[in-house]
C-alpha cells in the first residue's frame, strides 16, 4: 500500500463520523469497534452480512433501510 487516505481511529479522535456503506448495510466506526447501523431489505442480516466479515461486529439496534433505496 503506497499510502493511508483514511486512519479510522485518527477520525475518531478527532471528532469525524465514519460509515461504511455496501449494498447490503450500513456500519458506523465507533470506540467499541465497527457497528452494523442499517441492513437492505430482504438481506439475511447473520448469513449474508455477518457471517462473511472475518471480524467482530457491533450489533446494538439495527434497522432496516428504507425500501424505496431499492426500487
């Protein structure tokens, strides 16, 4: 890697917002770790998101996306 374009505990050090977002979910950097905010409708949130990251996620209270993101 020539360069680090983003240092995510930097960020948030320094007060930034850090989200992930993918197809299927959203993730926000938080001191606890990367947290699974927001997941696509019709997604398998254990089987199509969280069984396929090869590390601990944060799982507190997500919701569903808005539907109409899809259409």
């Amino acid at each position: 890697m020539e360069q680090i374009t983003l240092n995510g505990k930097e960020a948030l050090r320094n007060g930034q917002d850090v989200m992930y977002i993918t197809e299927r979910a959203i993730f926000r950097l938080t001191e606890d770790g990367l947290e699974l905010t927001e997941y696509a409708p019709g997604a398998d949130m254990k089987k199509d998101i969280l069984d396929l990251i090869p590390f601990p996620v944060v799982v507190k209270n997500p919701v569903m996306m808005d539907r109409h993101l899809f259409d």
